[in-house]
C-alpha cells in the first residue's frame, strides 16, 4: 500500500491529505496530521475523496478518449490525441488569421493547478496575442482582488489561519463558514473553547449555520453591506473608536472618507439594512475591540466570501470592510486583519501567475505598461497586448454575439455555472469552434463541445496550489488517470507547442517545459522583486519542509505568516488607501412583479456542479434534492404544502423545484442551492428554451470594478405548479 501526500481539491482551506494506493486505485484518504492547514482533520467532502475516485469510471461518467462531433447535435466520435490536437491547433490557428487574437477565448477554472495555469495564461498573452483568458475564479473572488488593491495596494490576504486563535472578535460577512469552509469552523470552534470571550459577530441575510453560533447575527436586508460598513465607521468616529496616530501614520484618503459616511447615520443606517440601531452600535464597539476597560484595543479578524464578493457592488463591500480595519489600526498584527476566504482550492494561485483578463504573471497589472514590458522580457516575446480582455461574463456574451469564434473552455462547466444561462447557451450554440477539456463527460458544457479532450482529475497530476492564508501546497500523483486522459498541465503545454509552431515558426519554444516544475521554475523568476516573491522557494523545500506561506523571497528559511506588521503597504507612498466607494442597492431590487429576493449558496456537502461529490449517495444524506426554502409564513400565505411544486420566475426565466419551510430564510426571500443541474431542475429562458439550473435565473449585472456578477441576488416571483 502506497501513501502520497496531496491537498484537497474542494475549497481553498487547502487541507492536506494522504491517499492511499496500491499504485493503480486510490483506495483511501485521511487528513495529513502535519499540513499546518487542517492538522490532520477533513470535512464531509475531503473524508470521502477515495469513494469518489474509487466510484466505477462509467458511475463517475470519466472521459477517457478524445471525442469529436462531426456536426452540432451529432453523438461525438472517437478519434486518437494526434488528430484531435491538430484540429484544435487548425481551428484556432484559423480563426486567429481570419478574425485576430481577440476572435479566441480560454475560460479556466480555479481548479486547475498553478502550473496549468501559468501555461494558459502565457499561451494566450504571450503566443496568440489576446487577454481574453479569464476564469471561474472572476465568479468567486475577483471582488477580494479588486477590495485588497484598491486598499492595501496588493492582491495580499494579509491574516493566517493562526489569527483565529489570536482574535477577540471575529467578524464574518457574507460567508456560512460551516458550511463552505468546515474546517476552518473546527478551528474557529477550537478558538472558543480555547478562550470563552471570543465573540462572533455574523452578517448574513439568513440564519444560517453559522449565524446559529454567533453572539450576534446582523441580518441585514441583501445587498446593503456597504451601508452597514459606513454605518459601522460613522459610529466609531462619533464614539471616538478610530486610531487617528495609526490612520495619520500609515493611510491616506481618510478625509474624503470620512465626509462620505457623515450620512450613514445610526438611523439611515439601520433604515437601508433593517437592522436594529442597538445592534449596530454593538457591533462598532466590538469591531473596534477597545470596550474591556483597560484602555487596549482587542484584536477583530474580519472573515469574509461571496456574500461581498458575488455583487454589483463587490468591490466597494470589500474595501469598505478593510476601510474598517485601516480606521481601527486593525490589521497587521496577531488575531487583526481583513482576510478573504477562497472558494475554490487554487483560486490564488491563478491570481498568482495573472490568469485574470486584467492581470498579469506576479500580481502585474495589464494597464502598466512597464509591467507589460517586464512580462514580454520574462517571456521572451515582443510585447503583451494592451487591451484588457474580456471577463467571465462578458467573453461569453460577446461568443452569443459572435466576437469570439473559438473558445477553449477547461476544467470548469458554464453550462451551468455562470449566470443568465440563456445567453451563455446562445454564446456555446454560435462559437465555430468550441473545445472542452475536461475529466467528466456528461457535464452541461461537454454537450456543446465540438472536441472534448479527457484532462485527468485529483489523485492524477502533479502540481502546486495556493491556499487563502496564501500558502503553497504539492499536489502529487498516487495513481495514473484512466483510459487516455491525460494531464491539464500537458494539454495545454503540447497544444500550445503546435500552435507556435505555425504561429512564429522557427523561433525557440516558449514552452520548452519537461514538466509541471520547469513551469513553475519560471513563474518564480516572475515574481522577484514582487509582493510575492517565492525566489527562496523550490519543490524540494516544500518536500522536505512541508506546505509554505508567501512571501518567500531568496535567503529567506520560511515564509511570511501575517503581512504588514510594519504598518508599510505596497502603495507608492507605503501608505493604505482609504476607498471613498459608494453604497449601492441590488441590482434588481424586489417590486410589485418580482416580490422576492433570491439569495443563492453552497450546501455543505456538495460540491459546485456535483459533477465529482454527486456520484456518491451519502453526500446526499445532508439535503437529497434540490428546493427552494422559503420563510414557513411565505409558504402559508402562497398556500404552498411542504414539498409542493414551486415555478420560480426571474426576469431571465423560469425553474420548478419542490418548496421547503426554513426558519432560517427572512419574510420576503428565498434560497436555492447553486449545485443542481440539467438532470434535476428544469425550466425555460423568458424566450422558452428549454433551460436547467438556479443560474437560468440569476443576473448578469456585474460590478463596473472587479466585474464579478451578482450570483448572490436577483428579482423573483413565486407560483404554486
Ligand atoms: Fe477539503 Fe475544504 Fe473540507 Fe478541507 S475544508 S477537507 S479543503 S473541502
């Protein structure tokens, strides 16, 4: 019996585990006891990796051969990977000639590992010419990107998961931590016991698992946090809260700030988020940490997800919290700080390499042009484009209108994933050429690819991964992937080395990778010199001392566990910046049509679109099928029985699932998981195609900053079936 150690693929906790083999079957999974993440624990969906990759490879629908389909509709062929590689290299090199770079699109996922990544990201900005590679991670955490540069100048969660056990206040917005991140709940469990006068404060819409626990629950009306957080400074600047030496000494923009929160008064503060006055003003006083008498400020760690993140004003959620935590001097030290928790296992790490439509390698921005010039030099090209390419949402909308041809979609489902799914089938429908790369073969997108290329999944490849406390992990192989699958690092990497063989003929391999190291041996070089630098970083360290936090830089033993303990910032003058952002009602407030707000989320047992935790029937023990939970007076006043059929309309379409009573749901909103697709829940767009999924009926408006759309809201009504 073989033992490899490995991270989790689920959530970006980053847990360590070890699988067991026998070198052709994963046959086990527990916790690895000393990765600092989880210390050995695993939740409900890491304890069970093994039955999932053990599950028959028909029951897990693998793919594992290179499919082709003649013609739309048809049932895809067969073909071996030398042919199906020349068509994808054929069908975009064509495209590229007859309609330019912008007329491709790759769209990845924070699934993939960071060397896939780095290879994508180069691929398509560094050999085609375009930023048009964006990923499933825009959906998830482009608002905390944006909220940390817009703040702390970095794209740097600053606090550790130790800060847990440091904090006196805990402070969770937008985030059901039990749930979406249950190992972290087990620490934060661990902080409590640990010391009793640990205090939770949570800000959800609903009472959730995790509001159950807090000593307060502010369950503000959808979409007001901004508000709430102005609301919050405005009382501590009247109570005297703030830490003017530490504001004066280490931030800028205060002033401006300041004037903009004058009208978050208690009272227009409590009217636009319906919470209690009392209740806010408690909230001040424990955020600020100064009320145990003794004259020293009590540490607050922020915790937050897609609560902020997924919004039309997501940007301005995030850096009105860390707003907060610059007033209060809260940040930089142990139990303080604003610190995002990652949905996906290597959102980071993507961010890392610059896999965003408007990032470059390191943490670079696109629109400097001196960091352009900096990446072309790395990479030995002549430049990189200027033009930000487009995001997530709108390089599918621009396929539905025919701007990109070809689209290049791995190791993610937007079939079911992204909002307005109308559109996003227009889009797949009308691209000329569409490939899927992917390890299962049944998911919504596969049934629009014109090649479908078998990419091996966990337990399969070989890599690294980025945690939230910004910690570095192994990926490692215990077992080889089925039939003719083959690694998403290795796809990319010959694809990419066809192509440039008809794009710049002649030249030497930008490519030139023996595998995934050599990769990542190269995105290290990138971040020299940067808020990131890993210089002092090799596979053999982490070998041999384990998973790694960054920065890491050359002649450093280990990395940095908490950032800005020296009060400088990334910033040209190593100042915070306050940022003077509006609040901004949801996109779709609820009216006379559209009564009810719809909020959207993860169960705890599942995993994005089920594709690997729905082949297994006791992750389905927690909640068995899809539904949606409405307040038990709502059910009452639509004379709706436990359980009957439902017709859940927005203004995009329409889906039927069963309803269910939930205390936990506030009068006037409703909640669906996000996780049931085409097999479970079915509907129509407004125009009557046939649809599937919760995101037939969510909205495509995004934030104008960080362009992550409003998942966590939209407009709906309610009628009995
Ligand atoms: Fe995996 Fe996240 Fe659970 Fe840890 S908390 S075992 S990373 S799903």
């Amino acid at each position: 019996m073989a033992e490899t150690r490995s991270t989790c693929p689920y959530c970006g906790v980053g847990c360590g585990v070890i699988i067991e083999s026998d070198g052709t079957q994963i046959s086990g999974v527990r916790g690895d006891p000393l990765h600092p993440a989880n210390f050995g624990r695993l939740c409900s969906k890491g304890s069970t990796l093994h039955l999932t990759a053990a599950a028959p490879v028909t029951l897990r629908q693998r793919l594992l051969h290179p499919l082709r389909r003649p013609e739309r509709g048809a049932a895809p062929q067969r073909l071996g990977w030398n042919e199906a590689l020349s068509e994808a290299v054929d069908a975009f090199e064509g495209v590229i000639r007859r309609h330019g770079p912008d007329a491709v699109g790759f769209y990845l996922s924070g699934q993939l590992l960071t060397e896939d990544y780095y290879v994508f990201n180069k691929l398509a900005k560094g050999l085609v010419g375009t930023n048009n590679v964006d990923t499933n991670s825009r959906l998830c955490m482009s608002s905390a990107v944006a909220g940390y540069k817009a703040t702390l100048g970095a794209d740097a969660p600053p606090a550790c998961y130790e800060d847990l056990a440091h904090a006196r206040t805990l402070f969770i917005a937008g985030s059901n931590t039990a749930w979406a991140h249950p190992i972290l709940m087990r620490r934060i469990e661990d902080a409590k016991r640990a010391n009793p006068a640990l205090r939770l404060i949570v800000v959800d819409p609903r009472r959730t698992e995790t509001a159950a626990l807090a000593d307060l629950h502010l369950a503000l009306q959808p979409g007001t946090d901004v508000a709430l957080f102005h609301g919050l400074l405005h009382q501590m600047l009247w109570e005297g809260f703030t830490d003017n030496a530490y504001i004066a000494a280490h931030t800028s923009g205060f002033e401006a700030l300041r004037s903009r929160v004058r009208e978050f008064t208690l009272r227009e503060t409590a009217r636009i988020t319906g919470l209690r006055e009392a209740d806010i003003v408690t909230a001040a006083k424990w955020f600020a940490g100064l009320d145990s008498g003794d004259g020293r400020r009590a540490p607050t760690l922020s915790l937050y997800c897609q609560g902020l993140n997924q919004s039309r004003n997501g940007t301005a959620k995030n850096a009105a919290l860390i707003n907060l935590h610059l007033a209060c001097g809260q940040i930089g030290q142990p139990g303080a700080g604003p610190f995002s928790l990652t949905g996906q296992p290597n959102a980071m790490g993507g961010r890392e390499v610059g896999g965003l439509s408007n990032l470059l390698s390191a943490h670079r921005d696109l629109a400097n042009p001196a960091h352009r010039a900096e990446v072309a030099r790395l990479w030995g090209v002549d430049d990189v484009p200027a033009q930000p390419g487009r995001t997530a949402v709108e390089m599918f909308e621009a396929a539905a209108d025919g701007e990109i041809k070809a689209l290049w979609i791995a190791c993610t489902n937007p079939a079911q994933s992204l909002p307005d799914q109308a559109t996003v089938r227009r889009a797949l429908q009308r691209a000329e050429f569409v490939v899927v790369q992917e390890a299962f073969r049944d998911t919504a997108t596969a049934a629009f690819a014109d090649l479908l290329l078998p990419a091996a999944s966990w337990g399969e490849k070989e890599g690294t991964v980025t945690n939230s406390e910004r910690r570095i992990s192994r990926v490692r192989a215990a077992v080889p992937a089925p039939g003719e699958a083959r690694t998403d690092f290795s796809i990319a990497t010959e694809f990419a080395q066809r192509l440039e063989a008809r794009l710049r003929p002649g030249k030497p391999s930008l490519f030139p990778y023996a595998g995934p190291e050599a990769a990542w041996l190269e995105h290290r070089e990138s971040t020299r010199g940067r808020d990131l630098d890993i210089t002092g970083l090799s596979w053999a360290m982490l070998e041999g001392q384990g998973p790694q936090q960054w920065p890491l830089p050359e002649g450093a033993t280990e990395g940095r566990q908490r950032l800005y303990e020296d009060g400088v910032f990334p910033t040209a003058d190593g100042k915070a910046k306050f940022a003077d952002l509006a609040y901004e009602p949801v996109a779709e407030p609820r009216d006379g049509r559209f009564p009810f707000s719809l909020n959207t989320g993860r169960l705890r047992d599942q995993w994005h679109g089920m594709s690997r935790t729905g082949v297994l029937g006791r992750l389905f023990g927690h909640v068995p099928e899809a539904a949606v939970e409405l307040h038990p007076q709502e059910m009452a006043r639509l004379k709706l029985a436990e359980g009957e059929l439902v017709h859940v309309t927005s203004r995009r379409g329409s889906i039927v699932l069963p309803a269910v009573a939930s205390e936990a749901v506030p009068l006037t909103q409703a909640f669906i998981p996000m996780h049931w697709g085409s097999e479970f829940v079915s509907g129509r767009s407004s125009r009557g195609e046939p649809l599937a999924g919760v995101n037939v009926l969510t909205s495509p408006t995004f934030c104008p900053i960080s362009k992550q759309p409003e998942l966590k809201h939209a407009a709906v009504k309610l009628l009995k079936a």
